[in-house]
C-alpha cells in the first residue's frame, strides 16, 4: 500500500472550527448584515477552487468568505495568503491553523536600485530598457521585476527576459500604460491606449531631448513550485482552495487585471487528474461601505465554471500559456457576472444615485436585488452612456446631487417635506426624546471601550497610509482599514474586560464596593459577574449607538424643515426628485429592453406608471428568484399583507404611506431585535426554496385541473402518494452514496428551473 504524502500545510479541523467562530462574533459586530446568495451553487463534495474578487477587505474577506461556506455549504476552505502576512504573529497563527498556503509576491520585496531608466526606441524597439549610472548585473535578475514610481495609484512593472550588461535588459514584454510610457520616455503624446502619437522612426527622436530617465525599483524571481504542490495536494484530496486572484487587496471600483495562478492551478490539477471533478466557483465580495462599522455586505456565488477539456489538453500538449489565458477570460468573465464594477468612483455614485431614483414605489429591496440592480444599471450605463438622453439625464442627476449636499441631507430625507408643521414638531420631540434614551444606554459602554474606539481609528489610519505608500494599485488604502479595527478590537477587548473585572474584584475585596456589596457575596461571583457585564454592555452600547446615530443623522432635514427658507428649498426639491425619478424610469424602461431581452420578463423595481403593476399584477418567472428572498416591490401600497420591509425605499427613505424611515425610527431596533446578529429581513433558508410557489411572491395561483368528481380527486391523490414514495426512495439512495452532490451532479434545489434565473 502507498504512504499518504504528508500534507504541506496542514488543516486542523476543530482549530479552525473553533478559530472561524470566535471571528465569526467579531465580524457580526462589525457587520449590520451579511447576505450569501446561490450559495446552493456551490459542491458539497469533491474539489473546489473559490475564486473571489474584488478584494477590497484585505483580511476581512477570507474570514467573510470562510463563515458563509461553513455555515451555508459546510465546506472547508484553505486561502493562498501572502507570506509577509503570515510573519504577521496574529494572522500568522490563525493563517497557519486554518490550513492557509503562503505565497511570496514579487512585489512585496521591491528594493530601490542605482540609476535610472528609459525607453531608447519604444516605438520599434519596446521592449529594450538602457539605464544611466545602473548596475543590473548586480542590482536585478532574469525572471524579476523593473518597477516605476506610483502614479495615480498605479506602478507600472514587466518582468526581466534578459540582462545585457549593467546599463542594459531585454524584458519580455513592454510596459503598458500611457503613465509608465511617459516616466520612460518624457514625452506627453501618448494615447490612453499606450499609442504615439507621432510615432517615431530610428529612436534617435523617440525621447524628449535631456531626458534622465526615471528611477525604478527590482523586485527578484519568485519559485512559486511549493505553493502549487500545496495546492495540487489540497485538490486531489477533495478539499476547498480560495484565492483572491487579482494579487492583493485594493480600493479601486473596477477589477484588477486576473493573475494567471488560478488558471495554473486549475489546468495543472486537471491534467493530473481528468476525473476529480474539480469546480471553479466565482465568489463577488459587494460591500456597502466595507471599510466603515456597521455596514453592509452581500456574498454572492455564480454557477460552477467548469474547466473545458479541449483547454487541458492544450495545457498537455505544451500550450501553456494560451490555455491560461483562455481559462482566465473565462474566469473574469464569471466573476463580472457577481461583482458591481465600474470604471472609476464618480460612475459608481452615479449609478448608486440612479438606483435610489428608480424605485418610484417606494419599497425597499433586500441587500441582493439592490447589488443585482447595480450591476445591470452599471452594464445598461456603458453601454449608452454616449447617447444624448444619458448625458442629459446624467447632468440632472449630479445637479440633484449637488443640491443635496448643499443642504446636508440625503436622498431618502427628501421624503420629509411632505409632512406638515405639527407632524415635524412632533417627530423632532420624539426622536430626541429617543435619542437621549439611546445616549443614556450607550454612554456606560462607551466611556469604559473608548480605549478600543481611540486606538483602532489611530492605528487603522496609520496602516492604511503604509499600505499606501507600499502599494503600486491602492487608491486611498481603505482596503485595510476595516481589518486593523477588527484586530485591534480582538487584541484590545480581551484586555480590558480583564481589567474591568480585575479592578471591580479589588473593590470588592478592599471595601465591598463602598459597602454595597454584603460579606456573603464570595469574590468568585463578582469574577462571574465581571466575565459577562463587561462585554455585554459594550456590546449594548454598539446596539443602542447604532440606532441612535440613525436618529441624529435624522434630526437635520427635521430642523431644516422648521425653518421657513428651508422648508421651501426641501418642497422643491422632493418636486424636482419626483420629476426626475419619473424621467429615470422612463429612460429605463426605454433602453432597458435593448440591453436585456428579459427586462420585462424578470423585472426587479416594478413600473407604477403602468397598468399592470398598479394592480400588483407581476410574472411567475420574476417571482422565482434565486435564494427566495421576497420580491418586495411585487405587492402594491394598498396591499393589506404590506410587508414589513417595505415601508422603506431603497435608500431607507419614507414609503407610500407616509411612514418613517424605519431606520430612523425606534422599530429599526424592535425589527432585529436587542442583541440579533442576523436581520429579519429575510428568511432563514438561503436556498431557492420556494420554487414560485404564490405565497412567497405575492400573486394568485391557477387551478392545474378541474376535478368534478370524488373519483378524479382519489385518482389525483393516489398519484401525488405515488410520486411522493418514489421521491422519497431516490432521496434515502442519494443520502446513503453520502449526500447530494448540488453542483457537481446537476441536482438541483427543490423548486422549478425558473427558480434559479438571475433577475
């Protein structure tokens, strides 16, 4: 019998159970609400590789990531981490019990380097790099890196073919980029597609005349044939591999260029192994806000790539690279399908600006319809966004936007000037008279953590500008934000409790608390007593903190509305909102049917303007979404069922009926309870369990037959037992070869095939 190889990096089953819960607490505290969708999607059985992006939450993402498969998939995944992460000592412990595969990155270990470099020919002979006052000989090797200086977040690099002498390289492929062709050359008549735009000739004129050159940085060759083996032991063994391939972590809107390892790994496990199996599962990390407390996030997996044959045997016959990068389009392409991406920041606060207007039903969407409701106004945008009703439309959005923050409120706020003079008076008395309850419940627990509060938005600040300054591709460094306030809380909470309790122990015993505790009272039980009072009101304090900032960021369009001028300003602008949320749905339901052929079909806001969804009238197959979150908008205003999470438009403005922002009101709390970590809003199953079944959608249901007699219904009933037994014995077989195989198998989830159409 053969010996098992021993595993590289080991998986420690119950340690990293055991480590993902306590995170697990960590990260519902931080996040207000984390939603997996198509998580059915993913194989309960056989190997998987996780491909998730975009990495915008450095460590936060694999720890997200990980919770929901064990809890929605129970599947175990081992992350390829970069090695200076793991010398980290706190990540590196958790990184190492959690089976984590280390990878060095070239770009991790860039040194400064003598000289500077330039482009003598870049017009005919690009990829030829001379320096002035180098020494590549000793300074750079062939397979390591050429970096230039970070401009507008971007260093560009290219690998090293070959070394010529100290002053001279051959790399084997040009620089990209119209930044990194002007650092090289000095010339400013370069093109956004990296083109001249007057050419050149011999090279004599190819560069600015006195042009220095730039300075640049190497990076060595990285031997990445221990991570693959790593990762070919994990597969072949079944397990789970999940890898971020953009390469780090950024803050960037759009996604960055997919590196070639996923595809490697994929090709590589299947040439190996024909028959394991293996599924590719793009994993779309959205995030509202993500490096912010409390916000949002929605966690959503797409079909399973499977990996082509006719690309592994391309990778066989020695067709490497062209089986990588087909792999790799494929790849991206499946991840654009469960991401939000946009060209740059301002288009993104444009697209969020339009989905907040198109919504004229007031009904506030679940977390996944508004991700997927992003994703088709950001596809509908590039692709008219050259048409003259975009561009004027897009001018009257940014106007609106600019009123509103002129006025220091929000879009959902201009819901506010509808109410009459008593009516704000009133809720103004009332929210404040919450709001002091609030504060009276948030001040013990913030006065005892605020040691927490101080030093992780120090220390967080501080390391999102390090990780600036390191990086070639971050914007801001938000992307790390998020994950030193999480560990600084996880170092800092421990302690403080314990000295909390430590120091309410010696109170007791030096005088019983000035005498208010009886001799009876054993100093063990004030130890007890201390364990568990000193988290929970810290953790009370982040509840009732949480709602209270929803009331003070209420209060401004409630004073605004008191004032006369102001008053007036608001009451055309909820005019102007109106006119202009007409002109958007218009527009899009115009042009929406060009770009999606189901628009109408699979509507996800529905169309008060028209007759049909004034009567609440909606489509079987619009109603079968994925993962049976409710299809809020498919129930009219005047409904008697109103749900609850309809009386909140998308942004959290007020509903149809004249209600309040429930998350400005004291029910926000009520809703998902004192001490819930999970909302409300959504059912417990993630499963599209519903199947279009009518209750879960909010339309009538039609007879399937007309049975006019006893002994139709008897042979009906004798059928229905019949498919039910026969159902019931595949079910029992299916069970005993070791559970359903969702994914790999083509079994699918109980509920009809419309019941898994993406909106």
């Amino acid at each position: 019998m053969a010996k098992r190889t021993e595993e590289l990096y080991p998986m420690i089953n119950w340690v990293y159970d055991l480590v993902l819960w306590g995170f697990s607490i960590v990260v519902d505290l931080f996040f207000r609400e984390v939603h997996p969708r198509g998580s059915w999607k993913v194989p309960r059985r056989g190997p998987v590789i996780f491909v998730a992006a975009p990495h915008a939450n450095q460590f936060v993402d694999p720890l997200i990531l990980m919770r929901v498969l064990r809890m929605e998939s129970h599947r175990r995944v081992a992350f390829l981490i970069a090695e200076k992460s793991m010398r980290r000592r706190f990540v590196g412990v958790f990184a190492r019990s959690a089976g984590a595969v280390p990878v060095a990155r070239a770009l991790d270990s860039t040194k400064a380097a003598a000289g500077t470099i330039y482009l003598p020919n870049p017009v005919n002979d690009p990829t030829l790099v001379r320096g002035v006052g180098t020494h590549f000989e000793k300074e750079a090797e062939v397979g390591g890196l050429l970096v230039l200086p970070t401009i507008n977040g971007t260093a560009g690099n290219a690998e090293i073919l070959e070394i010529h002498g100290p002053e001279e390289v051959r790399l084997k492929k040009e620089f990209k980029g119209p930044d990194a062709l002007k650092q090289l050359t000095g010339r400013s008549d370069v093109t956004e597609q990296g083109k001249f735009i007057d050419g050149g000739g011999s090279g004599e004129k190819d560069t600015v005349e006195g042009f220095k050159g730039s300075t640049f940085k190497t990076a060595p060759k990285v031997d990445q044939t221990k991570v693959y083996d790593a990762v070919f032991q994990r597969l072949e063994a079944g397990g789970c591999v999940g890898i971020f391939p953009e390469g780090g972590s950024h803050d960037r809107t759009e996604l960055l260029p997919l590196k070639a390892g996923v595809a490697i790994m994929a090709l590589g496990s299947l040439a190996a192994h024909p028959d394991s199996g293996l599924k590719i599962i793009p994993c779309g990390m959205n995030y509202f806000h993500a490096h912010k407390f409390r916000s949002r996030a929605v966690i959503e997996f797409g079909p399973p790539v499977e990996v082509p044959s006719e690309l592994v045997e391309l990778y066989r016959s020695g067709e490497r690279r062209e089986a990588t990068r087909q792999l790799l389009e494929i790849v991206y392409q499946s991840l654009v399908a469960v991401t939000v991406t946009s060209p740059d920041y301002d288009t993104l606060m444009l697209i969020q600006a339009v989905r907040r207007l198109y919504n004229p039903t007031g009904k506030k969407l679940p977390l996944p319809m508004v991700v997927e409701l992003n994703r088709r106004l950001v596809k509908g945008y590039t692709h008219y966004k050259d048409d003259p009703r975009i561009v004027n439309l897009k001018k009257s959005v940014l106007a609106y936007n600019k009123q509103l923050w002129l006025l220091g409120v929000r879009d959902h706020q201009v819901e506010y000037a509808k109410f009459s003079i008593h009516e704000v008076v009133f809720t103004l008395l009332y929210r404040l008279g919450k709001l002091a309850i609030m504060a009276i419940g948030t001040l013990p627990g913030t006065m005892l953590f605020a040691p927490i509060f101080i030093a992780g938005k120090i220390i967080s600040i501080k390391k999102s500008r390090e990780a600036l300054a390191a990086s070639t591709v971050k914007l801001q460094g938000r992307d790390v934000v998020a994950t030193w306030k999480l560990l600084v809380a996880l170092a800092l909470a421990p302690v403080l409790n314990t000295f909390y309790t430590a120091l309410l122990t010696w109170w007791t015993y030096y005088n019983r608390v000035q005498g208010h505790v009886p001799e009876w009272v054993p100093l063990w039980t004030v130890v007890a007593f201390g364990v568990v009072f000193f988290p929970a009101i810290s953790f009370a304090a982040l509840r009732f903190g949480e709602t209270g900032m929803d009331i003070v960021k209420s209060l401004r369009p409630l004073v605004l509305s008191l004032k006369p001028s102001s008053a007036n300003t608001l009451v055309k602008l909820r005019e102007k909102r109106e006119k202009l949320s007409a002109e958007v749905t218009e527009v899009i339901n115009t042009l929406g049917p060009e770009v999606f052929p189901d628009f109408d079909a699979n509507r996800i806001v529905a169309d008060p303007f028209r007759e049909g969804a004034k009567q609440g009238e909606t489509s079987p197959s619009r109603t079968t979404r994925a993962d049976s979150y409710h299809v809020l908008d498919s129930i009219p205003p005047s409904s008697s069922t109103h749900s609850k999470t309809a009386d909140a438009s998308i942004g959290g403005g007020s509903s149809e009926d004249g209600h309040l922002p429930r998350n400005e009101s004291f029910g926000n709390l009520g809703n998902i309870g004192l001490f819930a970590t999970r909302p409300s809003s959504r059912s417990r199953s993630r499963s599209n369990s519903s199947g279009g079944l009518g209750g879960s959608a909010g339309f009538s249901l039609k007879a399937f037959s007309s049975l006019d007699s006893k002994a139709s219904l008897d042979e009906v009933s004798k059928k229905i037992r019949g498919a039910m037994h026969e159902r019931g014995q595949k079910r029992s077989r299916r069970y005993s070869n070791g559970g359903m195989e969702l994914g790999s198998s083509g079994a699918t989830t109980p509920g009809s095939e419309e019941g898994k159409k993406e909106v």
